[in-house]
C-alpha cells in the first residue's frame, strides 16, 4: 500500500515536470519600432541621418534600383518541441529619391505576407552510383593495394 503511495507521487512529479517543459517561448527578433518613433518621420522630405537618428540603423537596405530601407521586426513563439509560430511581423519600407530625402513610408505586416512554395527538384550529377556496399568494397580496395 505504501510502495503504491511512493509510485503515485513519483509519476505525478513526473508528470507535472513534463508539463513544465512543454511550456511556450516566445522570441523576438529584429527591431521592434515605437509607433511614436514612427510617426515623427511621417513627413515626407526628412533627410537618411534624420532617420538614423531617430530609429537606429536598418535591418536592411536595397542594393539595387530605389535607394530603400527596411526595418524588420518578428515575434515567434514555440511550443515544446513543434515548429515555432510567427505571432507577430512589423516591415516598415522607407523609399528616398536621388538626393536622400524620404519619398515614401509604408508598412506591411504579417497579413501582408504569403506562403512560398518550395520547389523539390533534384539537380542531376554525372559520374557512378554506387550503392552503400559498392562505396565500403571500393574503399577497401584502395587501401589494401600491394605496396612494391
């Protein structure tokens, strides 16, 4: 009667540490922007050192074609062991003309987005297919040659 008690509490520790570990983590990365911050560069004509001033150095810039920066922000959150989920994504995509002033703001967020399907093309390769057993005989024939 007594071992039963001891089992009982052991799986019930058990099981309440199970559950502990299946908690949820939520991450964040990028930078998360002020909505106050924001709005202080609403107005069209502010210069790029103004903006660096304000909201710090962008997550990422266009290299090519309209000078833009983008600063990207996303919040994740995992549960146990399962893919983690996004809960939240901020793009703010700032567009300036030749001579670094702003020309336009927008805002995009995880509505904004859309899934990408992956493509599951194989590249082919030229040269043999050996099986496991041809590559393990063939790597025994190259080390066991006479040596003269």
């Amino acid at each position: 009667m007594r071992i039963t008690k001891v089992m009982a509490a052991l799986l019930l520790g058990l099981l309440t540490a199970t559950l502990g570990a299946c908690g949820a983590r939520v991450e964040s990365r990028g930078n998360l922007l002020d909505p106050e911050l924001v709005a202080d560069i609403s107005n069209a004509g502010i210069s790029k050192q103004e903006i660096l001033e304000i909201l710090g150095s962008p997550s990422s810039a266009n290299t090519f074609g309209k000078d833009t920066w983008y600063y990207i922000s996303e919040r994740t959150e995992t549960v146990a062991f399962f893919a983690p989920e996004v809960k939240e994504r901020q793009v703010l995509i700032i567009n300036f003309d030749e001579k670094g002033t702003m020309q336009s703001l927008e805002y995009k967020d995880l509505t904004d987005g859309r899934q990408l399907a992956l493509v599951e093309r194989v590249t082919p390769t030229f040269g043999q297919e050996l099986t496991v057993i041809q590559q393990i005989l063939g790597n025994f024939q190259r080390f066991n040659k006479n040596k003269k």
